[in-house]
C-alpha cells in the first residue's frame, strides 16, 4: 500500500510531495507508531482501535476467572 501510494504521488505534478514521502520517511513513520502504540492507540477513533486490537491480538481475549488470561501476540509485533 505504502509503495503503491508512493507510486502514485511519483507520476503526480507536485514534486515537493515526492521529496517528502519518500519510503525512508514511511518508515520512520510506522516505527515511531508501534513504538509509540499506546500513544497512538488513545489517539485513534473507536473503530480503529478495535482494528488494532484485532491485529495485535489475533486469537482474541479469553476470559478466565478471576479475569482475562493473558492473550497471544501477533508475531508481527513480538520484539526481535
């Protein structure tokens, strides 16, 4: 997606915004979101964030009493 808009902006006539969204500053961008996950998830309307919850936590929460059992991560996510 992130190529295909580049792509796109690469044949549009303002230069400037190629010179500004480079793949680099893509990124930088992404990175500086799942660092920052719990800044960006508050900040995010309610459907997104049921989006992202979704995507970092697959399997869904399991309730178990006496509360939510710890639910798997998306490998995506796991730290290296």
């Amino acid at each position: 997606m992130i190529t295909s808009n580049i792509d796109r902006m690469k044949t549009a006539d303002n230069t400037t915004l190629t010179e500004k969204y480079t793949m680099a500053t893509a990124w930088e961008y992404i990175d500086y979101k799942i660092n920052n996950i719990e800044h960006s998830y508050k900040n995010l309307r309610h459907d997104y964030k049921k989006s992202l919850i979704s995507t970092l936590f697959p399997s869904g929460f399991i309730w178990n009493y006496p509360g939510l059992t710890f639910p798997k991560l998306n490998p995506l996510f796991k730290r290296l």
